[in-house]
C-alpha cells in the first residue's frame, strides 16, 4: 500500500485522495464501471448507425442523396468511435495500476486523467445516442450542373473556347450564336465549352435540334434533363411549356442549341429569355449567319476551317503514324491531300481514316489524282468540299454499293435507319439479289452496310424499341453533312429527289415527274394527293409518316416500274385503290402503322411483290386468299396487326413457298403446336407475339423455330414454359438453343413462377419482364443445373450478352439468378422498379455490373 502512496508528496496525496473517494475526482473509482458503460453504449451507438447506414443505402440506390443532418451524425459517430478505440487500447494497462478497491492507483495522476477522458466519451456516446430515429434519412438530391459530353482529342479550338467563354461569361451577353459551313466543327466547339461548365450556373442543358424542327423534340430533351417527375410526356405542347418555364424561371441556366436551320421560338418551348437581371444565357450552333440575326443574338462567333499547320496535325491523327512511315513518300503525299480537304475537320478525319488503310504508295498516289480531277469540276468553297467528301464515295469500288449509299439519303435528316429494313429495300431495288440465309438474314447486305461503315459514309448506332423498353435495333444513320454530299451526288446520278421532313403539306409541283427514278416525301404533313403523275422511271416512292386518309387510284397508274412504296404510319389511311394493281413491278410494299382494315382483292395483280409490311394495323383481322394472290412473297409481317394466327390463316401461309422471313401473333397453344410441326413455316418465324394465351404448359421448338430473333410473351397464363429441340429431319445438333433469339419481353403473365427457360437463348441481349404477379425467380439454380448437366457449358451461365435488363412491378421476384451472379460483361442498362422482394444486395451487384 504504501507503493501506492509513494509516488505523490503526502499533502498532495491526500487533498488527491479526497477528491477521489468525495468529489469530482471519483474517474478514478467509476473508471471500471464507465469502461464497462462506455463500451456497451458504444456498441449500441454502432449498432444503430449500421441500421441508419442500411436505411441509407437502400433510399441511395433509388437515386435519392442523404439528408445533411444524417450525414452530420454519422459522421460524428464516425469520429467518436475512432476516438473510444484509441481511449480503450490502454484501457488493460490502466485497469491494471487500479489499487484499494479501485479508489486508487499507482499513478493517480494519469489515471484520474484516463478516467475523465473516458466519462466524456461516455456522455457524448450518450448524447448522440439519444437522438430521436430518423424519420427520413434521404431526398430526391439536385441534378447535376452539367453532363459531360463525350470528346475526342480536338485540334486548333483553343483560341475559339476561350472567345466563346469571355462572351458567355461578360454579363451583357446573353446570346451567342456560333455560325459555319457543316462539318467545320461547331459541334464540337459547343461540347468543348459544355465540359467547361463547373458551377457558374445552376444547370447547363445541352439540346439537339436538328433541321425537322420539333417544338415538342425539344421540350422532350429539356425535361429529360430537368429530371422532372411528372409524366410529362403525353402533356400538350403548351403545358411541357408551363412546366420548363416554371422549372427555369427559378434558375441561373445555360442552354446549348445544336444545329439551328431557322429561328426557334423560345416562348413556345417555355424558355424565360435571358436578361442580365437573372444571368442566363443560351449558346447555339448554326450554319446561317441569317439564323444568328433571326435568333438576336448579342454576340456572334463564325468558326473557320484550320490553319493549315492545324489541318496537317489533325490528318496526321486520322491516318496514324505507323501508315504515315509506311513509305518515304507518304508523308509528302499525305501533306497534298490533306490540302485538298481545305482544312474542314470533317474532311479531315473522313479523308484522313480513308488513307488510314492504304499501305501501298500508289494508292496514295492515285487518290491525289482522283481528288484533283474531281475538285476541278466543282467550282466554289462548298462544291469544293463536297467534292473532298465525294472522294470517300468515289473510293467504292461497287457501282451497287454506291447506288446503296445513296439511297441511304431518302429518309429524313437524323434517321436511324434498322440494318434489315434497310437491306430489304436494297433487294427490292435490285441492288443486291434476294439470297437469305436460314434466319432470313441477308449476308451481302451485311457486308456492304459494314463497308459503308468502315468508309465513315455511315455510323451505327442502336435504335430504340418502342416496344416495353425491350432494347434495341441494329441501325445506321448519316452525318447530315454527309447526307448533304448524298443528295447532291443523288440528284445528279440517281436523279434522286428528296423532300423528307420538310413539313409539306401538298405534294409540291417542281416534282419532275417524268425523270426521277426515286422520290422521297416522308416524314412531312401531307394530307391530299391530287396529281396523277406519268413516272416512266420511277422505282422507289416514300409516302410514309404523312397524314393521308384516302389515296385517288389515278395516282398509281402511270407507274409501271416502281418497285418499292413506303406508306408507312399513315395512321388515318383507311384503304388502298383499286388501281394499285397498276403497279405491276411494285416488289416491296410497306402499310404497318395504318388503318387498313383488308387486303383488296386486286392486291393479285402485284405478281411480283416479294416483301409485305402489315405490322401494327389495328384494323386489319384476316389476311385470306394472300397465299393465292401473292404466291411470290418472301416476306410477311403482321406483328402487332390484330391478325391471330389461326387454322385458316396456316393453310394460307403454307401456300407461300418462297416465305423467308414471318412476324405474326398466336393466342392458342394448340396453333402454335401446329406451327412447330411444320418446319418451313416455323423456320421463317423471326419476331412472335403469344398473347392471351391460356395453357397449363407451353412447348418452343428450337430446331423448328431456329431463326426466332424476338418474342413476347403479353397478358398469358402459362404454368411452365418448356424448350424442345428434337427434330424429325435433324440429328446430333451441337446446340439445341434459340441462337439467333435477342430480345424477349414478358407483360403480365401469370402462373409462371421462374423463367429458367432463358438459358436456351444464350445470345439474348435485352430481357423485359413486366407486371408478372407470379414470378419468384428469373433463373432457378436446380433447374439451371439440370439444364447444364445435359447441354454445352455455354448454356450454364446465363445473360454472358445482355446489354438491358429491365424488371417492373414484380411482386414476388426474390431472385434473378443463384448467388453470385455471373460476371455480366455486356450490361449496359439496369432497369428495376417495384419489385419489393429482391434483396438490394442484388440489385447492388447488378448495378455494379451496369457501371463497369
């Protein structure tokens, strides 16, 4: 005892001694007692942030952000519990000094000191403690201020940035109007000063408007940015006006237009103009000067092409370096056609990945001589540059592959063109022969989009179905300046015209009739046709999205070669004339989207149609005496159509010897059965809808319906769907699946409680399933073995291609696939609403999968 007491003088000892057994001074007796306190508190404190931290995640993961005040907390908790760790690293060696029942200690001094840290501990472990729950944890968190636009490395814009930046940013300016030829890169620039953006203003929009003009297009890409909750999208023009000028009267924004043709009424959208009052501004691209003035814009920027320095170093980047040190010459020859694209990036770089694969000098020589024979006919800046891209036209070898470049220009600027639609005309006008494949695919068609591709005459992109989200379609389009080289080679060449999107209302009169070979009047507002044109030459006519109700049968009659008509989304058309059999060349001929309620009996005088499109016309019920009228066809869509595959319509069908390629619908199972047992007809079906369909099982051939590519499966009640793959006429099939099957949406279904089915689509890219009251699991793990035990490992892990996966209003869903999922190395989208069973865990890891 007395070692206890040696370490301190004897008076202050005592007065110690005191305090620790009467006063303030008890740390050191209640140190054992508050450790003990201390660490259950702060296991209750941890306990309770982990529940807070869960309740977080989970309103996180539906993009909400988490309230400020948790934040504080848990922060605070993350501090206090760091500190408790430190204070009870010691806490053995200061239990330890400890003597006389606890009232003492062999250093007195340290271990009232270690005490009272830890009685602090306590009380602030206490008081965040006894803060109330949370009620909510998390809000819908502000858009971003800015979305960065995807770039490339860019040449000699540097100087125009910074132009364009001192005029946004002066406070005078409110409009800057960005003017040039195409192609000289304003996009570009306008994406440079977007990614600029950081917190000067509450929110940068960026909108493409293009020169079909939509009023609603735009309204549509400035709501999608706001993140505006309300369903908006089937609102009224002037209501999405009332919303963005609400949303926008009570910001700071920018708004970036890209590509103006005319003046856009800013009032109609619902844009507040901006004054220096509110600090707004708007920042647009055009090729007029004119659309400057008409848009009163305070400050005008015109882009020039490059210097030529600044051309030499983007061309260098185009062709790379390993072509350029190909040869000695090369480089010399290099720097004479980059001359010739008269520093205009888009010739540049068109020109530039042209050369990119040209190992032979020669050929570089040759293309010199190309460019300057071809740039001596086109007097003028723009012609000159017309003629640069016409080089990239020029290097097609095929006559044929030309003649379907430009027909790529008949539809309106912007469109995304669907690979097979496009190949289907091709074949139609004869550019390619009609061979298919066993799924009905078109190999040469193929090969000559891809070509057109890797000419950077055409871009590939995916468009969007419009059927449940269910993905997307492999599609094409033109960069508009290009189209502008198209129509104008077109014209001349093809003696094509092309008055798409134009918003016409009557079919104009400067229509030379008697010579054109190919007329392209879609996408306008025609309503009436009152000409009856001779058209000796004719081949191709698209009269499609217009607003025509009725057809005069003079019209088709002097029309003795058209071999393609698009009347396509006439949603109002009611009937075709009789005359239409007139057309006696006519092999392509598109209705869906109509209102066409039955197949005129002189549809037999179009012997030599080959491809019919009745998709979605909801009049259209019966599609009798076809098999004897058009013994020819090749193609028959009626996806959509309220046309049900039935005994009769079998036997119609069966008619069709030459039928490829077969879209349709089917409610009863017993018919589908039928299908499957006829194997050529099978093989021709491409896209199936089973709807209202009532079956305790269901039964899908793979080998019958090998070229299957989309299915749907709406408002059915099915048990069990089951897959066969044995075949009569086949033998030892090394993969008994759909390969060809992309893209399967599911709405409604009941009875069904897993979808394990799935498997036997291994290339299936985009899955929907929707409103399934019935579904606990996606793919069950018992089921899933079974199925690889007996078939190739390709088949075990399933969604190796899904690119979208999408899960609505699935009440029961619990799983997707066993745990852990696969690796997902294809997932670019992952949609999942109202499905309150799956664990978020799940929906974590699929998330994850979608962001890498």
């Amino acid at each position: 005892m007395g070692g206890c007491l040696s370490v301190l003088p004897w008076g202050q000892a005592v007065t110690q001694a005191c305090n620790s057994l009467f006063g303030d001074g008890n740390y050191i007796h209640m140190m054992k007692a508050n450790l003990e306190a201390l660490e259950a508190s702060m296991q209750t404190l941890r306990d309770r942030r982990d529940d807070l931290l869960t309740r977080v995640s989970i309103e996180e993961d539906k993009g909400l952000q988490r309230l400020a005040e948790v934040k504080r907390w848990l922060a605070r908790v993350e501090s206090i519990d760091s500190q408790v760790s430190d204070l009870l690293t010691t806490k053995p060696a200061e239990i330890n000094r400890l003597c006389l029942f606890g009232y003492f200690s062999e250093n007195c001094i340290s271990s009232y000191e270690y005490g009272k840290e830890v009685s602090k501990k306590l009380e602030k472990v206490k008081e965040l403690l006894s803060r109330e729950a949370f009620g909510e944890v998390a809000i819908k968190g502000r858009l971003p201020k800015v979305e960065q636009q995807p770039i490339q490395k860019t040449v000699g814009l540097d100087s125009m940035v910074g132009k364009a930046w001192d005029s946004i940013m002066k406070p005078e300016g409110r409009t800057l109007g960005i003017y040039g030829m195409g192609g000289v890169g304003k996009t570009t620039l306008l994406t440079r000063i977007n990614n600029k953006f950081k917190d000067e203003f509450d929110v940068v929009i960026w909108v493409v408007v293009s020169k079909d003009l939509q009023y609603d297009g735009i309204q549509d890409q400035i709501l999608r940015r706001l993140c505006v909750d309300k369903d908006w999208e089937k609102e009224t023009e002037k209501e999405k006006a009332s919303f963005i000028e609400n949303i926008l009267g009570r910001k700071k924004f920018v708004l970036l237009l890209d590509d103006l043709w005319s003046e856009v009424d800013l009032d109609k959208i619902g844009v507040p103009s901006p004054t220096q009052e509110n600090g707004s501004k708007i920042v647009f691209t055009t090729r007029s000067k004119e659309v400057c003035r008409d848009m009163r814009a305070d400050d005008e920027l015109k882009m020039d092409c490059l210097t030529r320095n600044e051309a030499w170093e983007l061309f260098q980047n185009a062709v790379g370096e390993v072509r350029l040190k190909g040869h000695p010459d090369i480089p010399t020859l290099a720097k004479q056609i980059c001359e010739k694209c008269y520093g205009l990036p888009l010739a540049l770089n068109v020109i530039g990945k042209a050369m990119s694969c040209k190992e032979d000098v020669h050929e570089w020589r040759d293309a010199i001589d190309v460019l300057k024979t071809s740039s001596d006919k086109f007097p003028g800046m723009e012609k000159k540059i017309l003629s640069i891209l016409k080089f990239s036209y020029d290097g097609l070898e095929d006559e044929k592959v030309k003649s379907c470049f430009l027909y790529c220009s008949l539809f309106p600027e912007d469109y995304e063109i669907t690979k097979e639609e496009l190949i289907e005309y091709w074949i139609s006008e004869g550019f390619i022969k009609g061979e298919r494949n066993e799924d009905g695919s078109n190999n040469k068609g193929h090969v000559i989009i891809g070509s057109l591709v890797r000419a950077h005459l055409l871009m590939e992109c995916e468009k969007e179905s419009t059927i449940f989200e269910s993905g997307f379609t492999r599609a094409v389009k033109m960069h508009d300046v290009l189209r502008e080289m198209a129509l104008w080679i077109g014209k001349e060449e093809e003696k094509q015209c092309v008055k798409s999107g134009v918003k016409l209302s009557f079919i104009p009169d400067d229509i030379n009739w008697s010579v054109s070979r190919r007329i392209s009047l879609r996408s306008n507002q025609i309503k009436k046709i009152s000409c009856s044109p001779k058209c000796p030459n004719l081949s191709t006519l698209f009269l499609g999205d217009n607003m025509l109700k009725v057809i005069p049968g003079e019209f088709f009659q002097f029309m003795p070669s058209l071999v393609v008509l698009d009347l396509s989304r006439n949603l109002i058309l009611l009937e075709l004339p009789e005359e239409i059999c007139s057309l006696i060349s006519l092999q392509y001929l598109n209705l869906s989207r109509t209102r066409i309620s039955s197949l005129p009996v002189v549809l037999k005088g179009l012997s030599k149609l080959i491809s019919l499109d009745l998709e979605y016309c909801p009049g259209l019920k019966s599609i009798d005496g076809i098999g004897t009228s058009l013994p020819t066809l090749q193609v028959l869509k009626l996806f959509g159509s309220h046309v049900d595959i039935d005994a009769r319509s079998i036997e119609e069908l069966q008619i069709l010897e030459h039928l490829k390629i077969f879209t349709g619908n089917v409610k009863d199972a017993l018919i589908l059965e039928s299908i499957q047992r006829m194997e050529r007809l099978a093989s021709c079906v491409q896209c199936l809808l089973i709807y209202k369909m009532s079956a305790e099982v269901v039964t899908l051939n793979t080998v019958a319906m090998g070229g299957l590519r989309e299915l749907y499966i709406n408002y059915s009640k099915i048990s069990e769907i089951k897959i066969d793959w044995k075949s009569k006429e086949k033998e030892d099939l090394p993969s008994p699946c759909f390969k060809h099957l992309s893209s399967i949406a599911i709405l409604a279904l009941k009875g069904s409680k897993e979808l394990s089915w799935l498997l036997f689509a291994p290339n299936l890219k985009h899955l929907h399933v929707e409103d399934s009251e019935s579904i606990e699991e996606i793919i069950n793990k018992e089921k899933g073995m079974s199925i690889s035990n007996v078939h190739p490992p390709d088949m075990m892990v399933p969604f190796q291609k899904l690119q979208l996966l999408s899960l609505k209003e699935l009440g029961k869903l619990k799983r997707i696939c066993s745990s852990p999922p696969p690796a997902l190395p294809s997932l670019k989208k992952f949609d999942v609403e109202l499905c309150p069973m799956l664990p978020k865990a799940a929906i974590r890891e699929f998330q994850r999968h979608e962001q890498e």
